[in-house]
C-alpha cells in the first residue's frame, strides 16, 4: 500500500513536472536575415513595421530594394492620380469644349471603365492617342533623365528645388513617408 501510493506520487510528480516544462520559455538562436538589412529603410514604420510577405527581398542587395521602392512609389502615385480622377469625374467635372473633330464633348463620356469599356465609350483612336500620350510621359518626364535623383522616386530632374530645399531633412522624410502611405493605402 505504502509502495502503490509512492509510485502515484512520483508518477503525478513527473507529469506536473513534464507539463511545467512544455511551458517554459526555449531559448531562441539570434539569426540575421537580409531582411534586417531594409528594417530601418523609410515605409517601415508602425504598425506592420518591415513587411514583405512574398519574400521579394530575401537574399536582396541595396540596388534591388531601391528598384522594387521606385516601382512601388510610381504605383503609388499613379493608383493617387486615378482615384483623384475619379473623384473628380464623378463629381460631374470635365474639361470644356470638344474631344474630337465631331465635336463629342468631354462630359459626352460616361465615367471610369465604361468611358473605355461601354456603350457609348470614346472611340478607339481616342483611347490609343491617351495610351501614347502616357507612354511619351513615360519615356520623358516620368523618369530621372538627369540621373540627379536623391532617393528612389525622385523625378525631380533638377526642377522644384526651391520648395523642396524649404524643408529640412526630418521634413522631408516625413513628406516621402506620407506619399509611401498614401500610395500604400
């Protein structure tokens, strides 16, 4: 009876104590990525802090960050422009007079995909005349043809840079911080 109820005891012992460590904290080995490289870069900021799901910087070196963050940037700007036209179309703003020879006003067009997509949507030549004229954008002002930029997304090319200079550098870090946001959002 003696031996039965100290077996128990060591038994209920030994599973308390099993159990005990199945909680304790294991130590964790510290490890650096690539990643730690870009965790202090502007746009990791709070709450996600660095966040790149897909892994498109594992193993990246500086240029391939700078090249994914223009990208990034120039998305953002043109996702901002397309929101703010639609705001505006559909507020019932168009530009004055004619969008052809036939004399189709502007506001003829209905708003967003259907303008391209619809029934009463401008005509092909129209929408191919748009697509060059975002291409020579493209091709002159959109991009850092001076090879002057300050950081990645700066297309400033030598211009504006006397309401860029107004601020100091805490400024506009926060300035570039907002446009990555914005974008982001």
């Amino acid at each position: 009876l003696i031996i039965t109820t100290i077996m128990k005891s060591a038994i209920i012992a030994s599973a308390l104590i099993a159990s005990a460590a199945a909680f304790a904290p294991v130590p964790v080995a510290k490890t650096t990525t690539s990643l730690n490289a870009f965790e202090s870069e502007l746009g990791a900021q709070p709450p996600l802090g660095f966040w790149d799901p897909l892994g498109m910087l594992d193993g990246a070196d500086q240029e391939r960050f700078d090249r994914l963050r223009y990208v990034e940037v120039k998305h953002g700007r043109i996702a901002q422009l397309a929101f703010l036209g639609q705001i505006v179309t559909r507020n019932g703003q168009h530009f004055d007079g004619a969008i052809d020879k036939a004399g189709d006003a502007y506001s003829s067009f209905p708003n967003g995909l259907a303008a391209i997509l619809g029934d009463n949507a401008i005509p092909k030549e129209g929408v191919q005349q748009i697509l060059i004229f975002i291409g020579i954008l493209e091709v002159t002002l959109m991009s850092d043809w001076t090879e002057s930029a300050e950081f990645p997304g700066d297309l400033r090319n030598g211009t504006f840079e006397g309401a860029w200079n107004k601020w100091n550098d805490k400024q506009k870090l926060q300035k570039r911080a907002v446009e990555l946001n914005n974008g982001r959002a």
